[in-house]
C-alpha cells in the first residue's frame, strides 16, 4: 500500500528527518509514527491502559470467598518464626 504526501510542508519535514538520521524515506515515516504512536499511548491514563485486564478480571465468575487480613497473613506464615 502507498501513502503519497501531497503536502509540501509534510513532504518537507518528512525528507528533512530522513537526511537527519541518515534512513529512507519510508523508514523516517515509520520510525516518526512509531514514536508518535507511543507517546500517544504513555499519555492515556493507568485507567486506559488497564481496560482489557480489568475487563478481564471481570470476567472471571465469583466464588463468594472474601480474601480478608488473616488470608493474606497465612500466605507469608512460616514454621521457622
């Protein structure tokens, strides 16, 4: 698939950050929306980025057990104390 750049200011910037880095054209491009695209998901909020485990989470089928203080104490018990 091609993509044609009919902006010359966009053109411009793009054939500037190729000469920059010493890369392609096409690799300039993917390296540019690679890094935009990784700000852009660092800026979405903790509660953003965990939807699809949280959304998993849910989905899991309840027992009715509740996991209180002594549950959690008893994990770390040890016979040696």
């Amino acid at each position: 698939m091609a993509i044609h750049v009919r902006d010359p200011e966009t053109d411009s910037l793009v054939r500037r950050l190729a000469r920059r880095k010493g890369v392609g054209l096409t690799d300039a491009i993917r390296e540019a929306v690679a890094n935009e695209l990784e700000r852009e998901e660092k800026a979405l909020s903790l509660w953003d980025r965990t939807a699809d485990i949280r959304a998993d989470i849910a989905s899991w089928p309840r027992t009715g057990l509740q996991a209180d203080k002594a549950f959690y104490d008893s994990l770390y018990d040890r016979e040696d104390h």
